[in-house]
C-alpha cells in the first residue's frame, strides 16, 4: 500500500505564497509521476501540476508563471511552490503518486490540505 500526505497549506493574503510538501510511503519499486491537484466544492477536481520521473511538468494555464512544482526523488517527496496566490486559488490541494508496486501499477491520493487565499 502506498501513501500519500500532504502538508503546508493554510491561509494567506493575495499576493502571498505557501509553499506545498507531499511525501509518499509505502513498499513500492518507483514512482513515475506526482502531481498536484485542488478541488473546490461543486466542481471537479483539477490538475495544477505534475512532474514525472523525467523532469517533465505540466501545468495549468492559470498557474504558470507563479507556481513551480518540484520534487526530491530520494525523499518521494513533490513540492509546489505557490506566489503571487489569488482567491480563485483557493482549494483542497490534493497530492497524486503513481509508479509501480509488487509489478502492479499504483495511483494513490492524499487527503487534502486546505489553502485559503483571503482578498
């Protein structure tokens, strides 16, 4: 089994940063990609940035320049840096891992860390 926790989220002015940190556990042979998501109640749950094992990202339109993800693959952690932070980017800022466990694929989620961005 593998796990998923985020951490770092909170509540910031506009203009603000927060900077997220996930971290994956578990008996697992490699983890290709991770990536953060949000969801806003009501709507469906968006991607905001993945990064895979390659170094490849890929962001929303409405992040780039003012978000960047990273990732230290000693510690299977993924981190989002947020600046410039807008109301609209409020969310649950959820966390995603998937790679390979026992020669079986994985895609695990966390369970959400609020980000709050007051006008």
């Amino acid at each position: 089994q593998v796990q998923v926790v985020e951490s770092g989220g909170g509540l910031v002015q506009a203009g603000g940063s927060l900077r997220l940190a996930c971290v994956a556990s578990g008996r697992f042979s490699s983890i290709n990609t991770m990536g953060w998501y949000r969801q806003v109640p009501g709507n469906q749950r968006e991607l905001v940035a993945t990064l895979n094992r390659g170094d490849t990202t890929n962001y929303q339109d409405s992040v780039k320049g003012r978000f960047t993800i990273s990732r230290d693959n000693a510690k299977n952690t993924v981190y989002l840096q947020m600046t410039s932070l807008k109301p609209e980017d409020t969310a649950v800022y959820y966390c995603n891992a998937a790679g390979i466990v026992l020669g079986r694929s994985f895609n695990s989620w966390g369970q959400g860390t609020q980000v709050t961005v007051s006008s």
